[in-house]
C-alpha cells in the first residue's frame, strides 16, 4: 500500500522559512540521528487513522499537542511537570525547524520527561489531517509566525480551515491556549476564533488574557518580546459540547 501523502502536501504552501538556521553542532546532530528516531511520529497510509496514544509505551490518559514549539521551553516544562506528577499525559510536539527540534531533545534526552513526549518534524497540518477524531485534550499555539504582510496573511497557522480541523480533533471541553505579542495578529485570532462555532473564549475580564496562567511557563521568545516592550496576550479557548 502506498505511504499516505496529506492532501496539504500536494500542494505548494509556504507556511515556513528556512528548514534549518545556523549549522548543527556535533552533540546537536548526535541527537538528531540517535534520539529523534525513538520519538519521531510517522504518519500512517490513511488520513484521520493515527490513534496518537497509541504512539507510548506507557498508558496515558489525555493527550496535548503543541504547534510549532520553537526552542522547545515550553513543551519540556510540561513534560517534566507531566513525568513529576504521573499524570497520564502524551504531549505531542510539531515543529519544522530542525534547529528547534534539536533544541528540544536537548531538554529532554535521558530525563523522565523524554517518555512522554512524540515529536512531528514538518508541516503540522500533515500531522493534523492523520490524527483521528476526538484524540487531543490541550493544543497549544505559543507565539506563532505573525506573517504581517498582507500578501502573506494566508501563511498564518490560525484560519478557518485549521480551527475546522481542530473542532474534529480535540474533545468537548478541550483547551485551546494561543499566545501572541503582536496587536494586528490579536485582532486577527480573536475574529478568526470568536465567530468559530467550536470554540468559546473562556476569558471573564481583561486580567483573564494578559496574564500568564501559572501552568504556562514562560519561552525564550516571549522573554525577548517583553525585553523590546510588547505586551503579550494569553487566550485560552474551550472546545464547545456538541
């Protein structure tokens, strides 16, 4: 049978950069080729078959997924709370950098933490159409690429197709955790995600999105964001029942 190829794929769609900055470093390559492949998610012949559970050793209960996780900050501070407390948590981790695919393993390797974690390297939609019905818990959406040019707003991870998307995976009651430090892309995932039908902004008063949650550790870019004087949002949104 052949290898599933996501529809997404056949088409030409630049959603990123460069697939690799800076040259890796020898311990950095090292983890690439001798840690990655253990983790490494591969995507079945069948769209909407991969039961993301399935991907570890060990049972789990919930499964959360983070799209594009850059240096890979965030995504280990919630494996390593995951791993201390035993929650039965799989966190899944797509990302098309390899520097920050590197970067993660790098937090991760020969900790508690590296067992509870499965790593997509490329597109994250490819990975979004595999995934079957009704698997994710928590999808997070950290800083992602503002793509302020109007002729690149098509670029932008949040829009309509990828919320339809989402609203199939993730179970009534899931939470959808989207952060930004740009005002324009605000704007734009807060029009995109309040006139979705699946989701609603579970936010009661402005302290509710400009402050961090204490389980939402903080990332190297948020950091350099607050340095250079930009105020980020925090928007948690809840998959609606039914």
């Amino acid at each position: 049978m052949p290898a599933f190829v996501p529809k997404t794929s056949r088409q030409r769609r630049n959603l990123h950069g460069r697939r690799q900055g800076r040259p890796l470093r020898p311990a950095q390559r090292r983890l690439i080729e001798e840690t990655l492949p253990a983790l490494a998610i591969d995507l079945p012949c069948q769209a909407g078959g991969l039961d993301p559970a399935a991907l570890f050793d060990d049972s789990v209960e919930e499964i959360w997924l983070e799209v594009g996780f850059g240096g890979g900050e965030h995504l280990a501070w919630q494996a390593a709370r995951v791993s201390q407390t035993q929650r039965p948590v799989g966190l899944l981790g797509a990302e098309f950098f390899v520097n920050g695919i590197a970067s993660l393993l790098r937090h991760i390797a020969a900790t508690p933490a590296e067992r509870c974690v499965r790593i997509f390297r490329g597109d994250v939609r490819d990975l979004l159409e595999a995934l079957s019905p009704d698997c994710l818990d928590r999808v997070f959406v950290l800083f992602p690429d503002p793509w302020p040019k109007l002729r690149h707003h098509k670029r932008r991870i949040i829009q309509s197709q990828t919320l339809d998307r989402l609203a199939v995976l993730m179970r009534p009651g899931a939470e959808l955790r989207v952060a930004t430090d740009d005002p324009t892309y605000l704007r734009w995932i807060l029009e995109q995600l309040l006139r979705h039908p699946a989701f609603d902004w579970t936010a009661r008063g402005p302290q509710d999105w400009r402050r961090r949650p204490d389980d939402w550790p903080p990332t190297r870019y948020e950091q350099k964001a607050l340095a250079a004087g930009r105020r980020p949002a925090y928007l948690v949104f809840s998959r609606r029942a039914g």
